[in-house]
C-alpha cells in the first residue's frame, strides 16, 4: 500500500477539520447547493471530455493505484530476472514452471516462457498488456486532473450564481446569509476538491505510470533473453542499463572485496 497517499490524504483533512473546529462546527460548512454545483458540474463537464468507457476505467483503476504500490522495484525486478536466469540456464525452461513471482506482469512472462512459446507471441503479447494497462492508467490520471481543474472553475459559477441571489434579495436581509454561505462555500469545496484530493492524485499517477512503463519494459527484456538462452550475468547486465547510475552499484558495492 502506498502509505504516502493515504497520510497526505487524512494529513489533509485534519487541517481542514481542525480550522473549521477552531471557529465553528462542520454543520456551518455544509450546503446542499454548493455539494451539487462541485460534485454535479465537475462530473457532468468531465463526461463532456472523456468517452464513457474511459471514465468507467479510468476512476477505479486510478483510485486503486494512488493507493498501491508496485510489488518489486526496477532494482529488485533485476535480480528476480536474474534469479530466474540462472534457473533456465540449470534446468531449461520446465524448470521455470515451479517458479513463483509476486509480480503478475512477471508471472505472466515467466509461463510463457515455461510453456514454450515463441520470441515474438511473448513479445507481442506481453507489449500490448503493458501498452493497454498503461492507457487506462493515463486515462485515469488525465479523468483526476480534468476534475481537478473543473471544480475550482464550478467553485467559482456557484459563487457567482450565490452573488448573484444575494444582491437578488437586498430587500430581505434574511436571505442574505444563506445565499453568502453558497456563495463562499462553492469557492471552498472547490479549492478542496482540487488540490486536496484530484490534482495531487492526478500526479501520483503520472509517476506511477513511469515507474510502471520502466518496469514493465524491463520485464520485457528480461524475459526475452530468458527465452533467448541468455546467461544470467549477461541479463543482470542488459537490464542494469534500467537503472539510474548510483542505483547501478549497490550490489557491488555490498560485496567483500
């Protein structure tokens, strides 16, 4: 689980709470009309933007990975692969079979493997389940940010429309409040809205999806010299190059001279 999403998220919402307690109560920051022209207009004005089959995608699958994290980092996907190697290399590629991987990407690839198929069936197949996982994932991070950048702009039609109500009623200073408190509470929930929850996992995702295209790459690679016979230094070596460059040494410099 990705702690940092969730800390950020209840850090958050601490901060707001504890502000609206320090001079009120929630029930001062609650309006039924300011809920629905956030809610109700950055939704509707979303859907304008995105096919219905992206936003059935892309919202789950975005609100389940800002919360997840990858089983194996690119540093420990290289001595998986590795690992693995050295087993082909031993007992051919039936002895890939009893092999378990807490990657399902890698799983995948390693039964390909122990089943004998081909160079390219494993390429091909493997490079679209990356390439169409990747597109939902970006979808989902361009679905949050578009919501991201419509709830301030409806933030901002509800206090104009509060205003507009308010100078409405001059003549009844009853009115006045309730139409003030659409007003700014519109322009809060808004400001939330977007930089609380949408935007921040807008760019969760954008990150995430790099890290998911490294690692997704350099499984790839990795299973295709398996396939290819490659010897197992020859694969830690290949898929090193995936690495940033202090990343590169850390095994060599954890081992006695």
């Amino acid at each position: 689980m990705d702690i940092a999403t969730l800390i950020g998220l209840i850090a958050g919402a601490v901060v707001v709470s504890s502000l609206i307690l320090m001079g009120g109560n929630f029930g001062m920051f609650y309006d039924i009309h300011a809920v629905i022209v956030i809610f109700g207009g950055s939704f509707a004005a979303t859907l304008i933007r995105f096919p219905l089959s992206a936003m059935l995608h892309g919202l789950p699958l975005g609100a389940k990975f800002a919360f997840t994290m990858s089983n194996l980092s690119a540093r420990d996907l290289v001595d998986e692969l590795a690992r693995i190697a050295e087993i082909a290399r031993k007992s051919g590629p039936v002895g890939l079979e009893k092999v378990e991987a807490d990657d399902p990407f890698l799983a995948k690839g390693i039964r390909y493997v122990a089943d004998g198929y081909d160079l390219e069936f494993i390429r091909d197949n493997l490079e679209r389940d990356r390439d169409n996982f990747l597109l939902h994932l970006n979808e989902g991070s361009k679905i949050y940010r578009a919501i991201g950048d419509c709830a301030p702009a409806f933030g901002m039609i509800g206090t104009l429309l509060g205003m507009v109500q308010m100078f409405s009623n001059m003549q009844d200073p009853s009115k006045l409040g309730p139409f003030m408190a659409v007003a700014l509470l519109a322009t809060l929930y808004g400001a939330v809205v977007a930089n609380l929850v949408c935007l921040p996992i807008a760019d969760k995702l954008h990150g995430k999806l790099v890290d998911e295209e490294t690692n997704r790459t350099l499984i790839i690679d990795g299973i295709l010299m398996i396939r290819d016979s490659k010897s197992p230094t020859l694969v830690r070596e290949m898929l090193l190059a995936y690495l940033p460059e202090k990343h590169r040494h850390e095994e060599d410099e954890g081992v006695p001279a």
